[in-house]
C-alpha cells in the first residue's frame, strides 16, 4: 500500500499544474509525503560531475581553474555549495566527485574546506586523466559505486556549476525522482521554464514521460516551445539504479561500457580514490549521456519541477543573480558606475574600474585580463576563449595566480627574456624533482625554511637566502618549516613557457 501511496502522490504532484509548468513546493506536499517508503535499501549517492572548460565565463574561468572553482556570494565556490546540497538530502553518507586529474587536488582541498558542515559524508573521488564527456564519466562512477559502496546504490548525477535557490524543493523532486528509479527508470528533472532561452537543451514530456530531447534551439524555436506547453528545460540532472544504467549502457552504447570498464579494472586504486590510466581513459568514445542513452532508452522519465535552478553558463546568467541597485546595476568589488543600466561589472583585487554611459553590458577584470560585452550577446564570448587556445596564450588556460597541488605561483612581471613568480609552498609539501631545458632560475626566500635540492646539493635556505639553478640542472623545492614558504623566483632564457619542464619524481602522481 505504501508504494501505492507513493505513486499516486506523484500521480497527483504531476496533474496539479495545467502544464508541465508546476512546481513541486507548490503542491504544499511535505518532503515528508514524498518520501513514503521507511529507510531504503537503495542508498543515494550525489555523483557531482566537475567538467567543462566554462569558455562563456572567461576570463574568471580558465581551462586550469574551470567556473566551479568561482566564488559565490558567500563563503563557499559553486563545487562546494554542490557539495553542500548533495549532503543536505536525507540519508545520505557517501558523495562521490568525478573530476579532471589536473586540478583533483583542489577539488580534495575545497571539499575538505566545508567538512565541519558536512562531517559525517565519506568522499569519494574519480580522477579523470583527461575529458571524455559525461557517458563515461557516468559510466565510471556508476562501476565504481556499485564496487565500492553498493550494488543496490541509486545516483544522483548533479554539475559542480548549478545553483539551485530552494532547496527543500530540490529535495522533494529527488525524493520524488527515487521512486521512480526505484524501478528501474532513468529520471532526469527539467525545468519549469520562465523565459526564451537559446543557452539550453529542452525536454518535450508528457506527464513523466520523456517524449523527446531537444538541443538548444534558436530564439523563435524556444519561444514556441514556451507557448505549447509541452517543453521544459533539460538540467542535465539525473537519478537512476547503477545497475539499471550500465544495463542501458551496455545495451545503447556497449563500446563506451566495455571501455570504461577495461579503464576502471586497470586504474589505480586507493582508499576513496581511482586513478584510471590515460591510454584507458582515452580510448573511450567522447559522447554525452543524452546522446549515449537517454535519447534512446525506452526507460526515462522526467520530474517538472520549479527549484530555482539556473545553469550559470555565460556573464547574463551570472549577472542575474544577486539584488540590483535602482538602475538596475550590479556592481563585484570596486567599480563606480555613472549614468549606467543594467549593467553588470566584476573586479577582482588591486583594481579600481570606472565604468560611464552603458547600458546592458558586463565587464569582467581579472588581474591579467578584461572582457567587455553586451549581456546579449554573452554566448559568444566563448569565441574569445577559442581565439586564444588557438593562437596558444596562456590567458586560455591558467590565471596570473595559479594553483598547484603543493600551493600557487603568481606571475609578477614577464618580459621578452625573464618572468618573475611570487611562489608559496604549504608546510610539508614539496615541488617535484625536475629540470628545465630552455631556463636558468634564481630563488630568494622572503618568507619562511626552504630544503633545496640544487644538483648535487643539498641547501637550507631561510629569510634572505638564495640560490642560483642552471638551465639543464636537476632541482628540487621542499617547504620544510611550520609556516608557509615564499619565495622569489626570477627565470632567464630564450623559452620561458610552463611546458618546459621535465619531472623525474613527484608526490601527487604528475610523472
């Protein structure tokens, strides 16, 4: 009776709207009722996907430090208030993270950032050695859950990138979401639409029921869209038995499972940890999980629902949100705007902006770049972002500061010939043994004990200390004090680019 229960309460949750255009805090049906059935057996794990290179949010987002490293207002980074939402659902005690290899480690260090606000969650984490989309992503973290915390596990597939206002909302939708997974259906939730919008993928349903996947239309399609009725927005967010998806898998797109199983039975496992190798990980198929399976399964089903969601994917979404002043501005750090509109302008420390006469436009300082756009024409900025991987600077992929496993380098001046860094290294940890090529370097602690390894020397520098590395010359840097190492770096030679170095030796596996 109480599956019955259950399902006639979707039932009614469903038919409440005239249109898919209901929402489920609307209903006034409490978490509570949605959640019928006693402690499940099927345990639900947040799987958060951290990809995409976020080439709309540049110049806050670069290939190395992609948006979801961004801060909110608040204290905490899109990952983390992810995190935090994935923790805040009923009975939930394992939340595992699929992220690139590259920058895992600050994905580890931001999670572990909020653990008094989520103590009790075990973390687990999929080090992706390089970017195969989200089928086989999906596919790895659904092999390694079923091994690692149940057979019987439910995922709760959600981006690092979202933002989701009402979270008592959200959480009735999941609840609603995992009875249907329950049995064997592959649920994803849309969004009730309030506006036009070309930046997302759209859903045709009818009830529950998936009638089609739509890719992002152009305006007049979309408005269409929203006069029938009939679509919401796709989220990209989905809940499903892990054994029911590699069913699926195995039989939409067997290449991407076998693939995905041979990289994860050969990775490299530790406590909470795998590490597939990237001659693996490379020979899957790149494919997204709506083209893979969702747009072929005969199974998905759909949760219309109204839960804040916004998909902060270009400076117009970003620019949405937070209070506007009188003239509709909004203003991130020190800028003074004069006879604007509209207008939404970001700026990070050390600068003042001026900003006088627009209307509508975003602009966006960082300390090594500037972006001006109008908001409707905010998609294209990514055309910016391939404009410079293309002619290979460097604006693409790092930011002036940039983080490693061991702490950050900032660059603070560079010149045709030479570049000086401001280097910080946390206490205990350590550079890699390394040797460059085209560079010769000079070290001057300013802060803090360094342990140098210099050729066939071994140093002890402290405050004032210095040494000098030939290009060629085998080094390492080690912080071995309590508090944190500073140092500065200045580098001279005929090639001065981040690539030329070669690593014998390194305690975060970059050999």
């Amino acid at each position: 009776m109480k599956h019955v229960k259950a399902w006639l309460l979707l039932a009614l949750v469903i038919s409440r709207g005239s249109t898919l255009g209901y929402s489920l805090d609307e209903g006034n049906l409490s978490s509570a009722e949605i959640d019928i059935t006693s402690a499940s057996t099927n345990p639900l794990v947040p799987t958060i996907l951290c990809g995409g290179s976020g080439s709309r949010l540049w110049p806050a987002s670069r290939e190395q430090s992609p948006k979801f490293f961004m801060s909110l207002p608040g204290n905490e980074n899109f990952l983390q208030t992810a995190f935090l939402r994935g923790a805040g659902l009923n009975n939930v005690s394992d939340i595992l993270t699929v992220s690139g290899a590259d920058y895992m480690f600050r994905v580890e260090s931001d999670c572990e950032k909020i653990h008094d606000k989520a103590h009790t969650i075990k973390k687990h984490y999929i080090h992706e050695p390089c970017a195969r989309n989200t089928a086989a992503a999906i596919a790895t973290a659904c092999l390694y859950a079923k091994q690692n915390i149940s057979p019987d596990a439910l995922l709760l597939v959600l981006a690092a990138d979202h933002i989701i206002e009402n979270q008592e909302a959200f959480s009735n939708a999941v609840h609603a979401a995992t009875e249907l997974a329950k049995n064997d259906k592959i649920v994803t939730f849309g969004i009730t639409p309030s506006r036009p919008e070309t930046g997302y993928g759209y859903i045709e349903a009818d009830g529950i029921n998936v009638l089609n996947f739509v890719e992002k239309p152009d305006y007049e399609t979309a408005e269409s869209y929203i006069k029938s009725g009939k679509f919401i927005w796709n989220s990209g967010m989905f809940c499903f038995k892990v054994t029911k998806m590699l069913d699926e898998m195995g039989r939409y797109c067997p290449d991407i499972l076998r693939n995905s199983t041979i990289a994860f039975e050969n990775a490299r496992k530790s406590p909470f940890h795998v590490y597939p190798e990237r001659a693996d990980f490379d020979a899957i198929r790149s494919d997204s999980i709506d083209y893979a399976v969702m747009q072929k399964t005969k199974d998905a089903n759909v949760i219309p629902c109204d839960i804040g969601w916004n998909d902060i994917g270009c400076w117009k979404s970003l620019g949405s949100l937070g209070k506007a002043d009188e003239s509709g501005n909004k203003i991130v750090g020190d800028a003074i705007l004069e006879n604007c509109t509209d207008c939404f302008v970001q700026v990070e420390k050390d600068f003042i902006v001026g900003v006088v006469g627009l209307t509508n436009i975003a602009v966006i300082v960082t300390p090594d770049a500037m972006l001006v756009v109008d908001k409707n024409s905010a998609q294209d900025v990514k055309k910016i972002y391939a404009k410079l991987k293309n002619n290979n600077h460097d604006a693409y992929k790092i930011h002036k500061a940039v983080h490693r496993p061991w702490g950050t380098y900032e660059i603070l001046n560079e010149r045709d010939g030479f570049k000086v860094k401001r280097i910080e290294v946390k206490s205990g940890a350590k550079l890699s043994l390394q040797s460059h090529e085209h560079r010769s370097e000079h070290w001057v602690v300013v802060q803090g004990t360094a342990k140098v390894l210099n050729g066939d020397k071994e140093l002890e520098l402290t405050v004032n200390g210095s040494t000098f590395i030939p290009a060629k010359s085998l080094h390492r840097l080690e912080n071995i004090g309590d508090e944190l190492l500073i140092l500065i770096e200045t580098q001279i030679g005929s090639y001065l680019g981040e690539d030329d170095i070669k690593r014998y030796d390194d305690a975060y596996g970059r050999v």
